[in-house]
C-alpha cells in the first residue's frame, strides 16, 4: 500500500476512535471548563495579534481554509484582529502553493483573496494595529451590527463578487443574534465550504459562567445553529472536526454546506 495513504487512513482510524471515545470526551470538556475560568483563549496570538481562540480551533480553520481554497472569508466579530490576520495569512499562503503549482509568479499588489471582518465597535488601537499590519493588504473591515439590514445588504453585495466563500460567526453571542446571523450569512457559503459558529460551548457549561452576559444556556450560539439546521438541511455538522481536535469551542459549529 502507497506509505502516504497508508498513513492517511491511519489517521482517519485515530480519529473515529477519539470520536467513540465517551469518557475522554467528558474529561477533555472537563478540561475546556477549568482551563475557560483562567480566560486560556487569550493567551494566544497569530502574526502578533491576540486571537482569543483556543490553538485547537486555530488548527483546524487552517486547515480548512487551505483545503477549500475561499477567495473570500466573512468574519463576524474582530477584536483584537488576530482572526483576520490568520485568515489573510492562510489565503497568502493558498496563493503562495497556487503560484508554485501553476509556475506563474506571485504579485501581492494583484491577489484576490480577501477577508471581510465586521464588528459593532472597532476600538481605534484595535482599527489601527489592523490596518498597519503586513496582512492588512487583505483584509477590508466595516463597522455596524452585522444584522443590520443595511449591513447584510452590503456584504450580500460583496460576495457576490467572488464564487467561494467561506463564513465564520463570533460576535454576539446570544440565540437571537446568532440565528440573525446564519439566516444573513450562511447562504453565502460555497457548497463544500464551511460556516463556522464560535462559543457553542456556552450550552454545555455551567450557568454561573455566564452572569455577566445576556447569554447562557437555552439562549446561545448552539441553540441557534440547532434552530437553524431544521430548516436548513443544505448544512451539515462535520463532526470530524470536534473528533479530531477534540478540545474545542465551537462543538456543533462546524457546518459544511453540502448542496
């Protein structure tokens, strides 16, 4: 057997057995919990900018990002900038291996991939580090409520320029603005692209986590993508993704359009 499939298969196996795998699935939670109350996601960065995600979730957007090649990437909700900057740098480096296997040199000044970021509030130090960063080339950002109608109107408008998409949502984490959110921008992802829903997690820890916030359990990114999945079946969860990563934020999020 060809050595190369050989271990591919192999890691398939690895990661069916993880996903059987109730108990360790239980503690790695566990770990999400504890590790969660000592704020681990901000311990973090990409290209020097706080990302606020944990390296599992980073792992596996990359990989996604460089096995579906989008020429655009929706984010919802900034911060720091950190997620734009891996987004722009994965579609740097999507160039970078197409350049190589079609011999044709590759022009920064004339790239098409892009990355669309959209927040409420852009904190001026946070626009600033963006906007002189080396990816910054790539990245285009806009301020509003992403379910503004007038916003969802504007991004429509910008995808409809580019033909594979890819949508990550990550701002306000309530039932309501979530579900807003996938009926606005998960129309716009590619068939076998993903839209990926952060902070799911938020159904499954403990209420006393979440005081401070307008979410928490029954009220929260995961009950929106269950809401929306029932009328919705042109989306799937991959649950391959949970299963290898295994340490995650977004369980039930990673949602692959397939049709």
């Amino acid at each position: 057997m060809n050595k190369i499939l050989e271990f591919k298969q192999q890691v398939e196996q690895n990661i069916a057995g993880l996903g059987a795998d109730k108990s360790l699935a239980a503690s790695t939670w566990q770990w999400v919990l504890d590790a969660s109350r000592h704020n681990y996601s901000y311990n973090f960065s990409w290209m020097d900018r706080p990302i606020i995600q944990f390296p599992q979730d980073m792992v596996a957007m990359q990989e996604i990002i460089l096995r579906t090649k989008p020429d655009l990437i929706i984010e919802t909700g900034i911060a720091h900038g950190g997620s734009l900057v891996m987004s722009a740098s994965m579609l740097a480096l999507v160039d970078y291996v197409d350049a190589v296997q079609s011999g044709v040199p590759l022009d920064p000044r004339q790239c098409r991939r892009r990355v669309l970021g959209i927040d409420i509030d852009i904190r001026p130090h946070n626009r600033a580090a963006i906007e002189t960063h080396p990816m910054a080339h790539r990245i285009d950002m806009i301020e509003g409520s992403s379910i503004a109608p007038e916003m969802i109107a504007k991004v429509q408008k910008i995808a409809a320029g580019y033909s594979n998409v890819l949508v990550c949502l990550d701002s306000n984490h309530t039932h309501e603005h979530v579900l807003a959110e996938l009926e606005a921008y998960a129309p716009l992802t590619s068939i076998g692209n993903y839209c990926v829903v952060f902070d799911t997690g938020i159904e499954d820890a403990p209420p006393t986590m979440f005081t401070d916030r307008p979410w928490g359990k029954g009220n929260n990114p995961k009950t929106a993508v269950w809401e929306y999945l029932k009328t919705h079946p042109e989306f799937e969860i991959d649950k391959r993704v949970e299963h290898q990563i295994m340490i995650t934020v977004a369980a039930d999020g990673y949602l692959r359009r397939v049709r």
